[in-house]
C-alpha cells in the first residue's frame, strides 16, 4: 500500500496524525516544529507495530510534545541470507494503531528516498559491535547506525525512544550519540512481554503454535538464570550450560548463543558480578528471536555481606 503524504483525522480526540514519505519534508516539518517551540521524541520502527513499539510511543509522548515514529524496514540491516524479503507488513493496521497512541507524524519513506543512487555514507559503532548479534550477523550495526543517524537528522528530536529487547542496539545507539556529539537523548524502554512471558516482536507471526510453546523457552532460561544467580551461582559457564541445555530441552530451538557479559562493555564475563547482562538468540523453527535480562545483585544482599 503506498501512502503519499496525508492526514489522518481522529474524531474523538480531534488529533490528526500526518503521514510522510519524503525525507525533505519531514525535515522541513520538525525544523518548523523546532522553531514553534515544541519537543520531538522519535520512535524509529520497521512497523508490523505491537505493544512493545506502542509502549516505546507512550513514553515518547509522555515526553514530548509531538511524536514522530518511523515506519522503514531498512535493508541495509539485513545479510542476504536474512529475512528481509518476508518481514512482515500491516501499513493499514499500523496507521490505526499509531493514531490510537496518538502519534503526530509517521515518517514513512521508501528505499529509494533513503538510499538514493549515489548514496555513499555508512556510520560504524566499532568495539561493542563486536559482541553478541554482532558475531552472527556481520554488517548488522552498521546498517542500523546508519539508518538511526539519518532518522535523527531527517526528523530532528529532542529524543529518542529505543527498546531494551533489542539491548545490543540500544548500548550502539547511545554510544554513536555520544560519539558524534549528537544533540539526543536516548530513552531505553523495559522489554514488553505477552501473557505467556515471550517478548512482543513483529517476527512472532512466523512461529506454529508448536514453536510459540518452544519460544517461550527463552524468557524462561532468563528466569532460570535469575534464580541460579540469587541462590548463589557466580561461574558464569555453569549458568550458560544450564541455560543452553533447558533451551535445547525444547522443540526445534536451535541456539545462536546464551552470553553472560558485562551490561556496558558487552564483554564476555567468567565471573558474575554485581550486574550481568544475559543476553539470548535462538532459532525456533524459521525463526531467529532475542531477549535479554541483566541480573542485579540485591542491594541489601550486598549491604550484609559487607
Ligand atoms: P523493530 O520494529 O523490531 O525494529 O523495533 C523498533 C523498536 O521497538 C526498537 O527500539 C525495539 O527495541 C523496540 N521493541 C521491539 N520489541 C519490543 C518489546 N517487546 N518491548 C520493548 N521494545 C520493543
């Protein structure tokens, strides 16, 4: 479904939401926006939007005076042999769904606006990049750094609202803001989960009911480490095999890792510390899914020892 630039009325709140695609109008609408006085927070999405994009627009609202979010599936993020060609799409219903939150602006540009013939520039977060999905998908990062520094230069924002589901691009993004002296501030939202404990992500279309059960494998592994960590377990392997062997217990997973690494340098740990970032990638059937926990010692545990 194409969308030219149009409007979107809302009756009951007498909101109207804006849909864009061309990247020189939308800078030209925050610039206006910028000198009216008001704050922008960015919400960037490939779309396919569920609770945990519309989560990371609340608290984008709740900040700001006008929301934006974007809607793109970047190619430049996808290897060949990836997803790409299948990711899911729903413009109508992610139109409906933006309103609802009450989004002011979707910027929704095509592939040929973003990466026009010519097109010659790529932004490399280099050290933590090389940890984790970084491994199994060469290239990744750069393609989402590169996307987030134009989203940020086309629309403007005072800030910008990222999920910590995806705890890896958060860490790259805000390191890249701070590298390039970028002028946003970067707000990382807790991950939202459906009732059964899964991760809410546009890639969940694609598992059986069968897998759905196996997926729900992941956030359970979390909480296994949770527990083995609060009943004393330090060695970071013996959680790692536990974790890896509870995960394999289950119908067509396949592991691409369980890493247990320090939250800021995302460098591999053999002893946990106070804080631990636990972070999962796993096929389950056709599907590649990721999640993460980071494990807090308990203040007062820390008070009694001393
Ligand atoms: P995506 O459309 O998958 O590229 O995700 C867009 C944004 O939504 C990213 O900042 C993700 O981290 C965030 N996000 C995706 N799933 C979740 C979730 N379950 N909870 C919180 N944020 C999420």
């Amino acid at each position: 479904m194409v969308v030219k630039q149009s409007s979107f009325g809302d009756v009951t709140t007498g909101v109207t939401m804006e849909v864009i695609e061309s990247p020189a109008k939308m800078q030209e609408r925050a610039e206006a926006l910028r000198l009216a006085g008001h704050t922008i927070s960015l919400v960037p999405t490939m779309g396919f939007l569920h609770e945990g994009h519309l989560e990371l627009m609340r608290v984008g609202k709740k900040h700001s005076d006008k929301l934006i979010i974007s809607i793109f599936i970047n190619p430049s993020q996808f290897a060949p042999n990836e997803d790409l060609g299948r990711y899911p799409r729903d413009t109508k219903g992610d139109l409906e769904k933006a309103r609802k939150v009450g989004v002011d602006f979707i910027f929704y540009p095509s592939v040929q606006e973003m990466y026009p013939e010519g097109y010659q520039t790529n932004v490399r977060v280099k050290g933590i990049t090389r940890h984790l999905c970084g491994i199994s998908r060469p290239g990744h990062f750069e393609g989402v750094t590169t996307v987030v520094a134009k989203l940020f230069n086309i629309t403007k924002p005072h800030m910008a609202v990222f999920g910590q589901k995806d705890f890896q691009q958060l860490t790259v993004i805000s390191q890249m803001v701070i590298d390039l002296n970028m002028d946003i501030q970067i707000v990382g939202v807790p991950t939202v989960r459906d009732p059964d404990g899964l991760a809410t992500s546009s890639r969940n279309k694609f598992l059986s009911r069968e897998e759905r059960i196996s997926a729900r494998s992941l956030k359970k592994s979390l909480d296994l480490a949770d527990e083995m960590f609060r009943n004393g377990d330090r060695d970071a392997r013996v959680i790692k095999k536990a974790l890896e062997s509870f995960i394999l217990r289950h119908p067509h997973t396949e592991i691409d890792y369980v890493t247990l690494c320090d939250p800021v340098t995302l460098e591999d740990i053999q002893t946990l510390t106070d804080e631990t970032l636990v972070a999962l990638a796993v096929r389950v059937g056709t599907t590649r899914l990721i999640d993460n926990c980071v494990l807090h010692r308990d203040p007062d545990q820390i008070i009694s020892e001393n």
